[in-house]
C-alpha cells in the first residue's frame, strides 16, 4: 500500500471541514518564524523585480550562519528549491548509488529516474547503521546517500565508526552524500559533517530551511562541497533565478533569529523525552527507537499501522504509516513530535485504544524485503 510521505491531511481533514492533528508531518510546532514574517513586506517590494541570478548576498547570509561553527566558503554552495532539488540533481550525476536502508523514499526513487543503479545496506535491529556492511558495499558504486539523522529512525552518524568510510571514499574517488535536513534538532552543532569538509573533498552535505524553521512551503534548501566538479554539474542542471525572493527574505532573518533557534531547541529537548517516554508506556508498542530528531519511530504488537491509523483518524489524529519505508513492514509508525498539549493529545488517543496483547509477546526484526 502507498501512503505518501504522511498523511493525507487535505482529503482526510481540510476537504471535509475537519481538524485534524498531523503526527505524519515533522516539522517545528513553533511555526513561521516571527523573524519572517515581519519582514514580509521586504519580500513583497522585491518581487517586482529579477533576483540577483548569482545570489551573492543569500550565500553570504548562508556563510554567516554556518561560520559559527565551521569553516565554509560561498563558493561550496549549489542552492535549491527544497533540499528536494539538491538530493535529485546531485544523484542525477552518478551511475550508482549505495543507500542504508530504511531511509527516505526519494533517494530510491531519484536515483531509479536518473537510471542510477542502487544497493543497499540495511539497518541493524536497532536502527543503528552497519558500518561494516557499508564499507563492504562502496566498492561497487560511485556513491552513497545518507541521512543525517536518518529518516525515518532519527538516528545519526557515529563519526569515528563511519571514519573508514570517508578515507576509503576519499581515496577511492566516491561521494559520500550527507542529507542534514533535520540536523538542528539535534542540538549539537558537531553532529554535522561540515566541519570534516576541510579534510574531506567527498563530502557532499545537503541542508534545508524546511524542517526546523517551519518553512516547506519556501522551498529553499542547499548543497555544500569543496568538490568544485560536481558543484558545477549540479549548477549546469538547473533553471536560471530558481530561488523566488521569499526564500532570499526568509533566509536573510531566520538563521539570525537566535530567540527562535533558543526556543526551538528547548523544546525539541523536553518534548522528545516526554513523548518518548509516554509511548513506552502504550501496551501495543513493543519498541520505541532512540531518536536525536523531530519523530520517534515505533514497532506495534498486536495491531498493524492501516488499522492503527484508521482508529486514531476516527479521533482526530493522523499518524504516519511506516510500511512503505524500504526495510520496514505493516508493524512499524513514525510519530512526529509535536507541542505539549498534540503530544498529550495523542497519548490520550493511543491509551483508549484498546488492543489485546499476548503476555510475552515479542517484537519480530525489521522485515528485509528484497
């Protein structure tokens, strides 16, 4: 069954009126950054006119935020509508690819449209990725994609086990490509590959404003490398003025708004506990996966996700169906983490839902499909 990236708030909800809450969609409670949207009307004047086709100052204002703790350079960036453009062209440049997996579904699937051939390295059972394996793999493709953390279990790169892999990449002429959308909320900045761009050319690390500023409907995302080749193929593939001046605007205040960037990362860190905790605490959850990003991943018992989600749209709530990750099976939800009074209101809503659980019942690994 095909669920989409989550779920299907317009048809289910809006069409009909009705107001739902979207633990499908993992993006920051918080909402438009203030920040922006007092400087709407800065938009709005520059909309009579071209953007600057070199987009000087919008790389500058990326340089700016990214040099509080790296090192990087305006001419490492490739910018792009949503890091959605950034995954799709870049991959658009190799014969084959390397995917752990599970992971999000458009790096399959824009690899397979650019006839890119793809393998894959699975997960362990703890969704932590299998270094070895992956090693073991690189020398048959030109590079790999990765998510940093990794959708849809929010685990990230244990930098000093994934060591080898860089040198054995940097040698060996691969691209190791690094999907860091949701790398803010892990609140650590060193979690990022950035800072190993000094050391390492086969670093491509992708970034976008979508997910912690609350803004997919901007489409704005980036691409950074000190491969100057593949930054200029990507560049070759795209439209002339593919940034719109809202995203130059929201781009310009968002990454200085530290007032937003303070609140957000208190509450990702006391909301991903509470969540995490009280999911544990529901009978037909047999495994809830340790996450440093904005959704938790979690492993039913008794029940599967179509009936899970059909019970809990009767409450007002939509959940996201994980069986369509590459890896993962019917047992498997992603539940984005939301405010305190969504979260409480979904516990409310999985603790009423009854589900008769064997005693001793036990979770089965991860479903390898291929």
């Amino acid at each position: 069954m095909e669920y989409g990236h989550g779920g299907d708030v317009y048809t289910k909800g809006v069409c009909k009126n009705i107001k739902l809450i979207d633990f499908s969609s993992n993006i920051n409670p918080l909402g438009v950054p203030n920040s922006f949207r007092e400087h709407l009307p800065e938009a709005l004047d520059n909309a009579v006119r071209y953007p600057d086709i070199k987009y000087w100052e919008l790389k500058n204002n990326i340089v700016k935020y990214l040099n509080k703790d790296f090192n990087v350079k305006s001419d490492y960036l490739v910018l792009g509508n949503g890091a959605s453009e950034i995954i799709d062209l870049t991959l658009s440049c190799f014969k084959s690819v390397l995917i752990p997996i599970p992971s999000f579904s458009e790096y399959k699937d824009n690899a397979l449209k650019w006839n890119c051939r793809v393998e894959y390295s699975f997960l362990k059972d703890d969704m932590e990725f299998d270094y070895e394996d992956i090693l073991s793999k690189l020398e048959n493709v030109e590079a790999m994609i990765i998510g940093n953390p990794n959708n849809p279990a929010g685990n990230i790169i244990h930098k000093e086990k994934f060591k080898n892999i860089l040198d054995y990449c940097e040698k060996n002429g691969k691209t190791i490509i690094i999907d860091e959308a949701f790398v803010e909320f892990t609140g650590i900045s060193l979690v990022s590959f950035l800072k190993e761009l000094t050391q390492y050319k086969c670093l491509f690390v992708i970034r976008a404003i979508t997910k912690f500023f609350s803004l997919p409907g901007i489409r704005f995302g980036f691409g950074v490398s000190r491969d100057a080749e593949l930054i200029d193929k990507i560049k070759g593939k795209q439209n002339p003025w593919n940034i719109n001046c809202f995203a130059e605007t929201a781009v310009k205040y968002i990454l200085i708004d530290e007032e937003y960037i303070k609140a957000s990362l208190i509450w990702i860190k006391n909301q991903r506990k509470f969540l995490g905790d009280k999911l544990r605490e529901i009978s037909f959850i047999s495994k809830v996966y340790e996450t440093q990003s904005n959704f938790i991943l979690c492993k039913l018992q008794g029940i599967n996700c179509d009936k899970l989600y059909d019970l809990c749209l009767e409450r007002g709530i939509v959940i996201r169906r994980a069986g369509n990750f590459d890896g993962l099976d019917s047992s498997f939800i992603r539940l984005a983490i939301k405010d305190k009074e969504s979260n409480t209101s979904l516990i409310n809503c999985l603790s009423n839902i009854k589900v008769n659980v064997k005693r001793g019942e036990k979770s089965e690994k991860y479903a390898n499909i291929f």
